[in-house]
C-alpha cells in the first residue's frame, strides 16, 4: 500500500497490472481465483444443536438441575418433575427466541444486495489487452464498460467510481478525486470527514491510515467522486487484518452482563438463604428431612 501511495497514479497502476480502462473480464475471473473473494473474516454461525446445549451451561440451570436430581434421588418426583419443567420451559422459551431473531437478522442480511461501480473491458474489445500494454496503445473499440459488480467479487487491479454514499469496497489507490471527503471514524474514530486527493504521498513518515491518496475498506464518502485502483481486497485489506484480530473474542452487551450479575446475584441468595431455612426448620420442628425438603422448595423459588 505504501509503495502505490508513493508513486505517481500511472506507476501504481504499472504496479498492479491494470490501467485507467479497468481490467478485463478475463483477468478479473484469473485474479479472483488467485485472491479470492472480497471478504472479511466472520464469527461462525453457531448452529442450533450447539445453541441449545449452550443454555445448561448457565449457573442457574446447572443449580436447578442439580436440584431436580437431588429431589429424584430423595423420592420427592413430583418436586423433581416440576423443576425439571421450569429448566425445560425456560431454555425452549430462551432458544426459541434467539433462533427466530438469527434467523431475521440473516434474512435481512441477505436481502441486502451490495455492488461496487466497476471499470471492465468486454472479452470482445478486439486486441488483446497484453499487446496493448506491451506497445503501450490503447485499441479498444469497445472501450471500458461501467457496471455494478458484486463487492465479493472484486480483485487487486479493478478501477471503481466513487460518489458520495458509496462505501469503500477495498483498500484502493486514488486515481482522480474532486471535491473528495471520506468518514474514517470506523478505524480511526475522527468525527469529521477527511479530504483525499490524487497527487502522490510525498510525506514518507505518515502511517497508513494518515495517507491523503489511500482510501480504505470499511470507510465511505460523504462527498465528491473519484476513481481509484484497488490495492487489497478480503483479508489482506487494513479492515480485514482487525476482522480476523477479533473474530471469535464475542464481547457480553450491556443486557448480557445484567443477566450474568442478576443470575450470580440469586445463587448468592439460594446459598445464603437455603442453610438458613433449613437449620430454622430443622431445629423449630424436628423433622430435619421435611426441613431439607422445604429449604429444597425454597430454593427452587
């Protein structure tokens, strides 16, 4: 990324095989083999079996469980009966709810289709777009196509259009910019827009993300166009180094760690008040078995 930054827009397109005119179909069909599809690394989608075994590992099931048994082991089946029902209906209620709300959420996702304005030449263009370069003439009678390509499917080499809206699709080179402002916040955290230009980097000491001719992926235009090469795509972009840094670390929401606080919070209350009532029964009445009993109904409550 640096090196294209560096040179001139004529020298970084030299770099990556390409050329003001976009790359063929058939160079973007052999590249996307090489480099793969434009996209970043994704926490795996837990499936339902696992989902659901999930859910006994919760501190407060594993405890009700622990008292089902007990209660079964003791003779007392209906007690058992009725807290292995309170396990049962919680965790389907539970999964139940979070199996539909995946599933929205993927349907959504998916009804969401998301293309990048690209530059191709037609198979058809006449003359090998090899011995173009090779005599550095441009015979296209054809000339480039403007289309919108699936971001998945872009690779190094591809020029794109951009305008205000538009989301950044990969790590790009500019190779014309007017009037450009592109929100970083989503890697940088800047609150205001930063201007780009296409005049090549001359500052040596700038860090990747302070280049003013380098935009990334994950970023988007508030205003102005440009065109510009793209330089990384899928993994290998800025954007997709910090996906897979932190795909697999699921972070607890708000709502999550409540839960967790609420639920150590009543295991808390159980071992406390559970020896009480039963060392209070048992020496008031007597009966230490009825007493254990009661402080086994006490803590299901």
């Amino acid at each position: 990324m640096l090196e294209v930054a560096h040179c001139e827009s004529e020298l970084a397109l030299r770099r990556l095989d390409s050329s003001v005119e976009g790359l063929l179909d058939r160079e973007a069909e052999d590249r996307l083999g090489v480099y793969g599809a434009n996209t970043v690394a994704q926490e795996a989608r837990v499936g339902p079996l696992r989902q659901l075994l999930s859910y006994f590992k919760n501190p407060l099931n594993l405890l009700l469980i622990a008292l089902a048994v007990l209660s079964l082991y003791l003779g007392d089946r209906e007690a058992a009966t009725i807290i292995a029902l309170m396990v049962v209906i919680s965790i389907t209620l539970t999964f139940v709810q979070e199996y539909r709300s995946t599933n929205a959420a993927e349907r959504l996702r998916e009804m969401v289709s998301t293309t990048a304005t690209v530059l191709r030449k037609d198979r058809r263009s006449g003359v090998p777009d090899e011995v173009n370069r090779h005599f550095n003439i441009h015979l296209h009678p054809h000339g480039p196509q403007r289309r919108e390509v699936p971001i998945a499917e872009l690779v190094p080499g591809d020029v794109i259009q951009l305008s205000a809206g538009d989301m950044i699709p990969a790590d790009v080179r500019l190779l014309t910019a007017k009037d450009l402002f592109i929100n970083q916040s989503s890697l940088t955290g800047e609150a205001l827009p930063v201007e780009k230009f296409f005049a090549a980097e001359t500052d040596t000491t700038r860090a990747p993300l302070q280049l003013n001719n380098v935009c990334f992926m994950g970023t988007n235009v508030v205003s102005g166009t440009a065109t510009a090469v793209i330089v990384h795509t899928g993994a290998l972009t800025y954007f997709g180094r910090l996906a897979q840094l932190i795909t697999g670390e699921k972070n607890l929401t708000s709502f999550d760690r409540g839960i967790r606080q609420f639920t150590w919070l009543m295991i808390r209350f159980i071992f406390v008040m559970t020896p009480l009532v039963f060392l209070i029964n048992g020496f008031t009445k007597g009966d230490w078995m009825e007493a254990f009993l009661f402080a086994v109904a006490v803590a299901v409550g």
